[in-house]
C-alpha cells in the first residue's frame, strides 16, 4: 500500500513535467535551435543549399554594403518611427474618449477594435484597392468633379512607404486602445475625485495625473509596436510587393528575397540576425525593467 501510495506520489509530481515535455522540446528545437543555426549560417558561403565553410564576418560586410538592405533599414526607421507615434496618439485619444461612459461605448469599442481581427494580408489586400490611383481614391474624387486631384502614393517610390503606414496605423490603433483603456479604468476613482476637489480640470488631470500613471502600458505598447514593425513581412507582400522597384522594402522583405528566392541564404541570414538584434536591443530593456519592478 505504501509503495503504490509512493508510486502515485511520484506520477502526480512528474506529470507537469512529461505534459510540458513536448511543447518544451518543440520550443527549444523550432525556436531557438533554429536561431542558432541562422546566426550560424550568417558566418558561412551558404547559397541554395547550406556550406559549411565559414568566412567570418564577409556576409555582414556585404550587407552593410547593400544598397537594397540600406533603403529598407531606412524605411524600417521612417515607418517604425510613424507607426508607434500616430498609433500611441490614436490609441490613447481614442482610450480617454471611451473612458468618459459615452453612449454605445460597446459598439465603438467594437468598431475601433475590429482591424486587429484581420490579418494583414487582408489589410494590405483592401488598401491597396483603396489607393490604387486607378480605382481608388483617386479615382472617386476625380469622379466628384475635382479634375485636378492626384493621389498616388502608391505607386510613388517616394511616398509609398507612408501607404505601409496608414494601413498598418489602421489595424494596430485600436489594439493600442484597448491597452490604455484597461489602463485607465484601473485608475484609483478616488485620486481623480481628490484632484478635482483641488479644482483641477479633467484635461490636467490626464496630463498631469493619469497619462504618468500609465508608464508601464506605455513601454507595453511600445515594445509590441516595434515588434509589429520589425517583422512586418505580410503587409508589405500585399500592398506593395517591395514596390515600385525596392523603395517600399522592409528588412523582413529583404531577408525572405535573398534567402528564399536569390540564393543567397547566408546573407538572408545576416539580415535575419541583425532583425534579431533590433528585437532583443528592445526586448531586454523590457524584461529588465519587468523584473526589476517584481523585485523592487
């Protein structure tokens, strides 16, 4: 009795383990097994197929010499930058709106949450009727009587990464309400009755009181913004393909085209290593701040 009551004892304790087993094997070899062998193929002459002849760092040389992987390292900056700032913007006027109990609260919450629910090749897919000069805004206004009206960005190497922009503002803004909004619902009542008793007004209050409150949904929401940004592959695919030429190309673009369709899987691979360097330079940070609060 006492040998089973221990056998049982022991199938109770390892049974966490051997259910998380798999998932964790799935992780360490899917994930980070595979980061490793493309940090280590970033160091080889990998073309089609993987050589294992390593030539240190020439793939990262050839990259930084790159004039395609520059421009996408540019716009990466312009859309990146204008991503996060309009989205934070958006998201957090949109936030305090709801949180003033307007009527059908639910059904905007709805409406302005509804992008994020759509996957960016349909975002990128549906703007990219929407700007197309020939059939869409362009074309509308120009029917309206306003002959004179050009909009085509689209296809204007110039201002095509502004289009990335505004699709990706319109799906991710609403996400970003939703982040503050929980926010600002969990602000203690009472300071806010407290503050105005003071004969603060409401916008003092946000300014001064509430918005400061919210650092942590703040760096939240910046830190899943960016990685938005960084990875962003699909909407680029749909609404520009890289175009006109390469002016709309992001990093991800230019690792999946010299990996999976140049042949040339070693500087894919660099590229695809400094990507990974851009996240965990705002991952870390994160994560220490995280932990450093716990403890505090």
């Amino acid at each position: 009795m006492a040998n089973q009551r221990r056998f049982t004892d022991m199938l109770a304790d390892s049974m966490p383990k051997l259910v998380l087993a798999p998932s964790f094997l799935i992780v360490m070899v899917c994930i980070y097994g595979y980061i490793l062998w493309t940090v280590a193929l970033s160091f080889t002459k990998s073309r089609m197929l993987p050589q294992w002849k390593f030539v240190g760092f020439d793939q990262y040389d050839k990259l930084l010499n790159n004039d395609r992987w520059a421009v996408s390292s540019e716009n990466l900056v312009v859309f990146g930058g204008l991503f996060i700032i309009i989205c934070l913007v958006i998201g957090i006027g949109m936030a305090i709106l709801l949180d003033q109990k307007i009527r059908q609260e639910g059904l905007l919450r709805t409406i302005y949450l509804y992008p994020m629910a759509i996957s960016f090749i349909v975002t990128g897919t549906a703007w990219k009727w929407l700007l197309n000069p020939s059939m869409g805004i362009e074309k509308i206004v120009r029917e309206w009587g306003f002959e004179d009206f050009t909009f085509d960005w689209l296809v204007n190497s110039e201002m095509v990464v502004f289009c990335l922009v505004i699709a990706a503002v319109w799906q991710s803004s609403g996400f970003v309400m939703a982040l503050f909004l929980a926010g600002l619902r969990g602000v203690d009542s009472e300071m806010i009755k407290a503050a105005q008793l003071d004969g603060a007004s409401m916008p003092t209050i946000y300014r001064r009181i509430i918005l400061p409150s919210l650092k942590p949904v703040f760096f939240s929401a910046f830190v899943i913004l960016s990685h938005i940004a960084i990875k962003s592959f699909d909407l680029v695919t749909a609404l520009t393909g890289g175009g006109p030429g390469y002016s709309s190309d992001l990093p991800a673009n230019f690792m999946y085209a010299h990996a999976f369709t140049r042949s040339q899987m070693g500087l894919g691979a660099a590229s695809g290593v400094m990507m990974l360097g851009g996240v965990l330079a705002i991952l870390i940070p994160y994560l220490y701040s995280e932990l450093r609060g716990k403890k505090q």
